[in-house]
C-alpha cells in the first residue's frame, strides 16, 4: 500500500490545469491549506475566482483523477470548493420596491387558475399598475405560451455586482417563468427541493424594479412550491380560483386552510368563480349552469369573505389564451368587462387589507 504525503498530492495536483489561464492548480495557487491525509483518504480545498465559475466542475474532477493516477488508484478523495469572491449577500427585503404579493391558488388543476392569472395581470397593467408576473408552477408553466412568448430568453444584466435576469415584458407585464429555461417538450423531473431553489432564484435574481402588484401565479393544491413562497415573500393576499363544482370547491377549502393556518397568516382577498355559466351566442339572454350555481358564493359566505368575480364559460377565452392573446385584451367583451372588473375588486380588497392589517411576514421554519 503507497503511503501518501503531501508532496506527492501537490505534485499530482501541478499536472491540472485551469483552463482560465492555462497555470496548473499549484501556480494559481489554488490548493487551500487545509489538506488533510489519513491512510488512503485524501480532502483538501480548491479556491476558485468565484461561485459562477465554469470551470468548477471540471477542474475537480480533473483533479481526483490526477491524484488517482499519480498517487494511488484507491485513493478516497474528497475535494470542496471555496471562492476568492463570494456572491453579494442577499438583501434583507428581497423586493424593497414591490408594494404588493397576490398569490392566486386553486384547490386543484383545471379551473382555469393560470387563465384567470394572465388576464387579471393584464387588467391590473391597463389600469395604469405596474404590474409583474411569475409563473411559479414550475412542473406546469404556462404563461409563455398565455403571452405568447415561447421563443423568448430572459438575458442577465449586472446590477450593483450581481447577475440579475431581467423579465420578458409584454402586454404592460413584466414576466418570469422557468419555461423560458426548459424544454418545453420535455418533462421537468425535479425533486422538490431543486423546484424550490429554481423557484426561489426566480424571485431573488431577477430585476423586478418597481411594482404596485406582484402576481404568483401558483401550482394547483399545496405543495413545496408553496411553503417555498410562503418563507421567501411576505404575500399581501391570497386569491382563490375554483369552479362551482362541489369536488372544485372541496379541493378549494384546503387550499384556503392552508394560506389561514396560524402560522402563514396570509390573509384571503377573495374568491373567484371561474366557469359559472354558459350562455349560447344565439340566446344571449340564457344561462346554463354547467357546473353547478352558487357553490363559490356559499363558500364565500362561510368564510366571510367576498367574491371578487364570477368569469362566464366561454370557448373564446380558451382560444385567445392558446393564441396568445388573452381575452382582457379586448375590454369591451362580456369575458374581458369581467376581467377588468374582477382586477377593480382586487384592488379595493388589497387597499381594504392594507388598512387593516400589519404587512404579511415570511414563514419562519424552526428546526428542532
């Protein structure tokens, strides 16, 4: 068995190079003093210029096998990275600039949360607000293709030395969503906890500038994504999509729970009926319950909450979100008067809240 000493690792480590410079490891000075031997296992430091460094990965693995190559082949190496710059701290408001965080949420997929979103966005910026939007349904994004802006890629601008992403902007939005950065023919298959750290660079790396309202687009029931938002931001509301049904309207009351539980305390601005009739072009004056009436009002009415708008069934709506041009766009329709006046009553709840109630703090999550 080779018995290993430092001069054998810091002459293996002399034949890697860096590729920044072409210098080996050893004339850039990259090996931290702290390397550590004991028997065939080896650990030691490499200090790289900073975090984003792309050659990181490479560098360390070309490392390993020098040291296996040249030392021993049944070494145990362990190599850790440090930097000689470290990232800018984050700041302790991580959106000093944004005055209110509306969540909107569902109970369960296929109400018609992620339409009613894009077009309440939409009516908030014709309202004269500034307005920003984040897709947060990171296995499902959707607003890309809403706003018609697949083909787009956000760049990164430098701002006060840090890297920032700077949002798509479009119909007075400014938008932001992990579809920009995957395939959209390819399913994201990410554990949770790499979903909430992508969702999290979402909100903390992107210049996001001054905004009135800062709308999250929310995935269907409760899940990381959520507690995830819920520790990163202090939401101002929360607003509820559900369909009359009584299976919408069940998934719904969790979903409620959840945003009132004691220890997230985000108030509910209301609720939306998204769906709540039918009316035939050719019998304007009909109405057909498809899914049920009254069944968001009900629930409304037991939590003391208001209704912020009632969203016909109508095909148009589905076809200008598939175009690209959600139904908002054009004020003057039934869909689209109903939009700007659920955007209205939004509004009045968030000044209403906003009277009434201290700002939302993030959840703290005490490990014990």
């Amino acid at each position: 068995m080779t018995t290993i000493y430092p001069a054998l690792i810091h002459q293996a480590l002399a034949t890697v190079r860096y590729p920044g410079n072409g210098k080996s490891i050893m004339e850039n000075e990259m090996l931290e003093d702290d390397l550590r031997i004991d028997g065939m296992k080896v650990s030691f430091s490499l200090i790289f210029p900073k975090p984003t460094d792309p050659f990181r990965k490479s560098v360390v693995k070309a490392a390993e096998a020098a040291i296996k190559m040249y030392v021993d082949k049944d070494c145990k190496v362990t190599i850790s990275e440090k930097y000689a710059t470290a990232l800018p701290p984050e700041p302790d408001n991580l959106l000093p600039n944004v005055k209110n965080i509306v969540a909107v949420s569902s109970g369960k997929g296929g109400v018609g949360k992620s339409t009613v979103t894009a077009n309440l966005a939409i009516a908030l910026a014709k309202l004269g607000y500034r307005v920003g939007l984040l897709d947060a349904d990171i296995f499902g994004p959707s607003m890309p293709k809403m706003f018609q802006v697949e083909e787009e890629r956000p760049y990164v601008e430098q701002v006060e030395g840090r890297d920032l992403i700077v949002p798509v902007e479009k119909y007075g939005v400014k938008l932001l969503s992990i579809g920009f950065f995957v395939n959209p023919d390819e399913a994201t298959l990410w554990r949770g906890g790499m979903a909430s750290n992508a969702l999290k660079q979402l909100i903390t790396d992107t210049k996001w500038g001054g905004l009135d309202y800062f709308i999250l687009d929310t995935p269907p029931g409760t899940s990381d994504i959520h507690l995830t938002l819920l520790q990163t931001l202090g939401i101002t509301g929360a607003v509820i999509v559900s369909t009359p049904q009584q299976v919408a309207l069940a998934d719904a009351r969790k979903g409620i729970n959840m945003y009132m539980n004691d220890k997230v305390n985000v108030p509910i601005l209301g609720l939306v009926e998204n769906m709540s009739w039918f009316t035939p072009a050719e019998h304007p004056s009909e109405r057909y319950y498809i899914f049920g009436k009254d069944g968001v009002s009900q629930l409304a009415n037991d939590l003391n909450v208001p209704v912020l708008g009632q969203i016909p069934l109508v095909s148009s709506i589905c076809d200008d979100c598939d175009n690209g041009t959600p139904s908002v766009l054009d004020a003057g329709s039934p869909a689209g008067m109903a939009y700007m006046q659920l955007a209205a009553k939004v509004v009045t709840q968030v000044d209403k809240r906003n009277v009434e109630r201290e700002a939302t703090k993030p959840v703290e999550v005490t490990k014990k």
